[in-house]
C-alpha cells in the first residue's frame, strides 16, 4: 500500500528555488541577458583573456598588469600532470574511456598534490584543477588517437597551451580569440546543476577536488554539457539548408529533442548563443569559408519555426550549445572534445562558487516526502 504523501508541494527539477546569493553571474531568462561579475556578456566575452575572466571572479575586480603577470604565472606553475594521471590516462585511453570520464578520474588524482588534502588551502587547490584541465583533456586525446602527450608551455597562454598541447603548433591569435571568447562565455551560468552540485559538495566542508570532481559528472549528461556534439551532428547530417524541415519534422514527429535548443531558464534566444554566433561568423568569414555558418543559421530558424509549431506556448529558443558546436568545430576541436572544452572554461565558475559557498559556510539540505509505506513486516528470505 502506497501512502499518499504529505505535502503535495513537490518540486523535483527546483524550479523557481533560490537556494543561494552570488556576485558571480546574472541569468535573466526573460530578457536574455547575462552577467557575469558586473560585466554583460557582451561587453566581456570579446575582449577578456581567460585568465582576467577567472581573476575577475575570484577577486570580483578585473586585475592589474602586475597582477594579472603574476596570477598567469601562478596558473601556468599548475600545468603539469603527475606520473600518476598520466598512467592512469594511458589506461583510460586503452579502455577507450569517453573524455569527460578520463577527465573526471584524472581530476582525482589532483589530490595527490601535497596541499589538496580536507581543510587545506582552497586557494591553491583552485588554480592546481582551473591550470590542469586543458592539460588533461589535451594529453588524453592525444593518447585516445595514439600520440604521445605534449608537455605544456608555461610562456603561453591558458588558451594559447590549451590548442598547442592538442596539435604542438602554436594557434593563430584568431583561433586564441575564437576559444577565449568561447571560455568565457560559458565560465559561469548562475546555479546551473553542475555548479549547483560544486556548491552542494563544498557546503559539506569538503575539498575543492572533490566538489569539482562531482561538478564535472553533473555537466557531462546531455540535458546539460552534453549537447553540442549532437547539435553539431544535426548540421551535418541535414547537409543542405532546403533538407532542415524534413529532417526536423520527423525528428519531432518521432517524440524526439533537438539538441541546442530549449532551456529551463532562458525563454528568448540564449545571449551567449548571441555571442557565440557572432564569434562563429567572424571565424568563419576569416577562414573564407561561410557555407557551415549559413547552414546552420538556416537550420536553426527552421529548428525554432517547428518548435514553436510542435510545442506551442514552450517558448523553446537557441541555446549556446548550437553555436557552441559551429565555433569550436571551426577552431578544429574534434566533437568528442566539446564538452570537456565546456569544462575548461566552466571550471573557473565552478571554483569561485565554491569559495563564494564556502565563506557563507551553510550546509545545502533540502526535504524530501517520504511516498513509501510504513508498515512493512520483515520476512525471512525463505518467505519472500
Ligand atoms: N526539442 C524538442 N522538445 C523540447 C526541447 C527540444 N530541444 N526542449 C524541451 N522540449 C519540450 C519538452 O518535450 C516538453 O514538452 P511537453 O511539455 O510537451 O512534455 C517541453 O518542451 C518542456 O520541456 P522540459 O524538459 O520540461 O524543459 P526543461 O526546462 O526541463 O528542459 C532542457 C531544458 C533540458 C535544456 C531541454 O530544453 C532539452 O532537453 N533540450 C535539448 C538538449 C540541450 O540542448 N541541452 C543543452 C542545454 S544548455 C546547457 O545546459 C548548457
């Protein structure tokens, strides 16, 4: 007998629940802006290097030159892996592991670092995951196509290391620009789940490792960071800007989501979708070569036409992981990388929110209603 619960004010998904404050970002999804620290997306994401936008959230002021010299130098002193991860990378990709996973285990092994253990210096431990992801994800791709890793180069750049430890050339200032923009677009996204799951972990008391490790398994499902790949497979399997509605149509006749599209807080178009689209076309106009942009531009009003035809009243939009897709495919990221890209740059987010939870210092601890019975009798296995 099932009892009928108590409350019947149940809200699964959280909907609507302020569960924290923060100085970190501003997501209006009614008027689709987004702030992050003070600055609109817009005025920022162009024009911050990755490493002002990361400072910008941890000190809530953009940096100095002197500053920002010894914050970069601070960043690049964390690159390198361990024996440990790289062994354990090299297992991973023998297994061939999928590269969020790969990353959230190499993750683990950041606590081998002497100053990551509970309670210690959150400080350090925040610029040991923000300078070793792009080191991660990029020494296991390498393993995953059979190379060897690339050292990192501690005279360049977090973005500029990040593609020269994928390929050992040192990226164009366009494709830097294009990756940077792309970084900090997606840093940070008010109490999106995986943030959501850092700040639950860290309430607890816990180390930075392990929120950021939780936060990585969060953004990895496909209703979160896990769409651009597919997004971007849409594309190319549509081919040709007069094949989209056919193609959407049956997609959506069969019960299907289109991937990039829809969001639970933005109802009009996701500004960093504004942001990134914009960034895709400068690229793509630079590499004279716009056929991609264009098609997707087609397919993407075709996609937003039938949803609002399929799910009236939905107000289903573009959300950043379609141009997501377009840019970092232009910048050559295999889409297999997309995602633990997405990670690259929202690890910076993830580690302010949790110094942010930390100085509030609650424990995050919400209700359930018990729906089970109560008068269960035990039975011996004999009689079950
Ligand atoms: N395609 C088709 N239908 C959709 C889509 C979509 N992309 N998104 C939502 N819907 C429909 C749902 O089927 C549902 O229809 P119903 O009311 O008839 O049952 C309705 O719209 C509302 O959907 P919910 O799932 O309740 O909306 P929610 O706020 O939970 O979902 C989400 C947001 C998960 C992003 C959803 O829009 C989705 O699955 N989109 C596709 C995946 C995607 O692009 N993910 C990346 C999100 S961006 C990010 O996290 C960084």
């Amino acid at each position: 007998m099932l009892v009928e619960p108590l409350n019947p004010v149940i809200n699964p998904g959280l909907e609507g629940v302020i569960a924290a404050q923060t100085r970190l970002s501003s997501v209006d999804g009614q008027a689709g802006e987004l702030i992050i620290a003070g600055f609109p997306l817009e005025e920022l994401a162009e024009r911050a290097t990755f490493e002002e936008t990361v400072y910008l959230l941890w000190y809530d002021t953009l940096p100095t030159a002197a500053q920002l010299e010894s914050f970069q130098a601070a960043l690049a002193a964390y690159r390198s892996l361990s024996e440990t991860a790289l062994t354990l990378l090299r297992g991973a990709a023998q297994a061939r592991v999928p590269v969020m996973d790969a990353l959230r285990m190499a993750a683990s092994t950041l606590s081998l670092q002497p100053s990551s253990t509970l309670g210690a210096d959150s400080g350090q431990n925040a610029l040991a995951v923000v300078a070793a992801f792009p080191t991660i994800v990029a020494a296991y791709w390498r393993l995953l196509t059979g190379q060897e890793p690339i050292p990192p180069r501690s005279d360049l750049s977090h973005a500029t290391n990040y593609l020269y430890m994928l390929t050992g050339q040192v990226p164009s200032p366009e494709r830097v620009r294009g990756l940077e923009t792309y970084l900090n677009t997606v840093v940070d996204h008010g109490l999106n789940a995986s943030t959501f799951a850092a700040r639950v972990i860290i309430a607890t008391q816990s180390d930075m490792i392990s929120a950021i490790v939780g936060a990585i398994g969060a953004l990895k499902g496909p209703l979160h960071g896990g769409a651009p790949g597919p997004a971007l497979d849409m594309v190319f399997e549509i081919g040709q800007a007069d094949q989209a509605e056919a193609y959407l149509r049956a997609k959506l006749e069969r019960g299907e989501r289109l991937m990039g599209f829809g969001h639970r807080i933005y109802k009009v178009r996701d500004p960093r979708a504004e942001v990134l689209s914009a960034a895709a076309e400068r690229f793509y106009q630079a590499d004279g070569n716009l056929a991609l942009y264009e098609l997707a531009k087609a397919v993407e009003h075709t996609a937003v036409d039938l949803l609002a035809e399929f799910k009236p009243g939905r107000k289903l939009q573009t959300n950043v992981e379609f141009y997501t897709a377009l840019l970092l495919h232009g910048l050559d990221l295999p889409t297999e990388l997309f995602t633990p890209t997405f990670a690259i740059g929202r690890v910076g987010g993830w580690t302010a929110h949790c110094f942010e939870q930390q100085a509030l210092g609650r424990l995050i601890r919400p209700q359930s209603v018990y729906a089970g019975p109560k008068d269960r009798q035990w039975l011996t296995v004999e009689w079950r």
